[in-house]
C-alpha cells in the first residue's frame, strides 16, 4: 500500500511540470503529395532522434494508420488525392488517434478551410513555404504536450482505480459498493427483477491475527477474495466493504438463488484449508458468516438493504458462526 502511495506521488512530481517531458525521438506519418515538401519536412525532424512515414494520399495514410501509432500527423491541408479536411475528422473520430497530435501545412490563402480544419480540432498549422526550424519547434510542442497530456490521463485513471478499489484484495471498496448499488436499485427496479445483497464477515478473523500475525491475515484476505470471485456469477458485484467483511451485489436474484450461492460460497472457504506462510502445515481452517437480505423496492434505500443484511449476519454469527442467515 505504501509503496503504491509513494510510487503514484513520484509518477505526479515527476509529470509537475510540462518542460520536463522529454519530446525528442517522435514517431510521425507525413501526409503530402509533394515529394520536395516531403523531403523538408523529413529533414527538419532531428533526424537521429525522429523517424517518420510519408503518406501521398490519404487512402495510404489510412492504411498507414490502420498499422501505426503515431505520435503526430502533418497534412497538407491542399493536398490533391483525397480530402484533407475529412481525414482529419476521422483521425479526430477515431478511437485510436482521438489524442494524436494534427499539424497542417497551408497556403497563405487557405483561410476558409483553415477555419473549417481548426474547428475540427486540428492542433496546430505552418504556413508554407515551410520553415524547418518552426516547423521543428511547432511538432516539439505539440509532441511534448501530447506526452504530457497521456501522462496526467494514466495518473487520473490511476488514481480512479485507487480512490474505487481496495489494494490489498483488488476488490470494490465501500465508496464503489454506495454508489453501484444505488444505480443499480434504479435499473433492477426499472425491470422489475429482484435484487439480493449478502453481507458476510470471517469468523474469529482476529485469533488468526494474534496466532499467525497480521501479514498471515492479509493472505487470508486475499485468498479469500479469489474464492469469492470463484463462487459468485459473473454479473454479481463483490466489495471489500470493512476490514474483514464483505458484501456481494445480487441482480436478477431472488431469495433462493441468494441462498444457494450464499451456502456454496460458505462450503468453498471451509472445505478447503488456506495455504498460509507461517500457517498449520496442513493449511489454516477458516469459516465465515453470512447474511442475506432482499431489497425491498417499496420501502428500502441504499443504507437500509444494507442494514438488514447486516442484521442477517449479526443473527448468523450469534447462532454458532460457519452458517448463513437470511
Ligand atoms: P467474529 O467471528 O465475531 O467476526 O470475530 P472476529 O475476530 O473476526 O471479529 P473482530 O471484529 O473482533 O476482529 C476483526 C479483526 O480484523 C480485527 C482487525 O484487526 C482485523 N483486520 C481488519 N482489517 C484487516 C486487514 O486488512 N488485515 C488484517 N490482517 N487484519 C485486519
Ligand atoms: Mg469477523
Ligand atoms: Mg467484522
Ligand atoms: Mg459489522
């Protein structure tokens, strides 16, 4: 957990400033029909660190794109086989090359389509004769602002699957859990199926603790959250909802469905002893509890449904543990 913490915080001060993204060694398709503009443009890439395809029409630049990601495209805006101005919606369209970077090379007096191709969110454009020392800062900038841009898009999905899931078992956290369940109340509702939810807890999880130590508990955790994943249908939401407790999303379950995987779940955990480190050498025996409760959509909410499970579980652990309640 720490490492993860500490690793996420190096990944952001490290992407904290934009001047820090290197944007040498680019890979780009050239798309022009001229073989000297071409040629400029190839050689006002650094020519150790950039590689570069040259498409002259734009059927080869799909083709070219179908195979390649690139990091940037440069398009003659006049070039003569095919429609610039739609290859770069469909480079913009695509899901592939939504991000990639689009610059332009035009003619003085291109301003309409100009408009028309800025409006479809091309980045950046050169005015021709071309330059090739603003021709090369102009793909720099835009390069390091794409890399810069895929970095800060990794972290926020990173730090999404961390604010959503529980790193130790990789399971939904209680965040995920309130909120999926109050969507899904909403769908099941709406196609009148029933909704089961099961809450269950390990039993004397703390004697595993103090007999075995806290990392041994970990691995009990974990093992215990692939069995979960092993027993439950592929349309249930598994969630680490406390320390040792867990709660699993039933759709289209009624309440003796819920009862079936409940008690298949409960016979996979004590039927087969946990390899643990430092355990019993024939394994370590472990048991949990479970309570069952069905979502009544007439009177229960989010807090409730979840309360009475836990009150089937508080019922399951007080008539001898190992069992399960509903
Ligand atoms: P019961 O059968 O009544 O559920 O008894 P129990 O011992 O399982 O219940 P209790 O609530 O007394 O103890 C739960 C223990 O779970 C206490 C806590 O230290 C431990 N625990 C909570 N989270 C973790 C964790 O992430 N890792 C480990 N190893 N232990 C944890
Ligand atoms: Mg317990
Ligand atoms: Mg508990
Ligand atoms: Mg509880």
């Amino acid at each position: 957990m720490r490492e993860q913490t500490s690793g996420q915080l190096g990944v952001m001060r490290e992407n904290r400033s934009i001047l820090n993204v290197d944007a040498t060694h680019a890979h780009a398709l050239v798309v022009e029909d001229s073989p000297v503009d071409a040629q400029k443009i190839v050689d006002s890439l650094d020519r150790d660190a950039d590689t570069a395809d040259i498409a002259t029409s734009v059927d080869e630049a799909h083709e070219r794109l179908a195979f390649t990601q690139y990091e940037l495209v440069i398009i003659n805006l006049r070039l003569a086989a095919g429609d610039a101005l739609r290859l770069c919606s469909h480079i913009r369209a695509a899901e592939s090359t939504r991000h990639t970077p689009l610059l332009l090379t035009v003619e003085e007096d291109d301003t309409n389509r100009l408009t028309k191709a800025l409006d479809i969110g091309i980045n950046d454009y050169l005015i021709k004769p071309i330059d090739k020392q603003e021709l090369l800062a102009r793909v720099r900038t835009q390069i390091r602002r794409q890399r810069y841009q895929e970095k800060l898009r990794e972290n926020y999905e990173r730090s999404l699957a961390m604010a959503l899931t529980d790193s130790l078992t990789g399971l939904y956290n209680r965040r995920y859990l309130n909120a999926h369940l109050a969507g899904l109340v909403d769908r099941v509702r709406a196609g009148g199926k029933p909704l089961a939810v099961m809450m269950f807890d390990i039993d004397f999880f703390k004697k595993i603790n103090d007999t075995y130590g806290h990392a041994a508990g970990d691995e009990v955790l974990v093992e215990l959250s692939r069995r979960i994943g092993q027993n439950v249908r592929s349309i249930d939401t598994i969630a680490r909802h406390g320390g040792e407790e867990f709660v699993v999303l039933m759709p289209d379950a009624d309440y003796a469905v819920a009862g079936v995987v409940a008690e298949r779940l409960r016979k996979s955990i004590v039927s087969v002893p946990m390899a643990v480190r430092g355990g019993p050498e024939k394994g370590l025996n472990v048991s949990i509890s479970i309570g069952v409760a069905m979502f009544d959509f007439d009177i229960d909410s989010v807090e409730s449904v979840l309360h009475k499970a836990d009150q089937a579980l508080y019922f399951a652990k007080h008539h001898g543990r190992n069992c399960s309640a509903g």
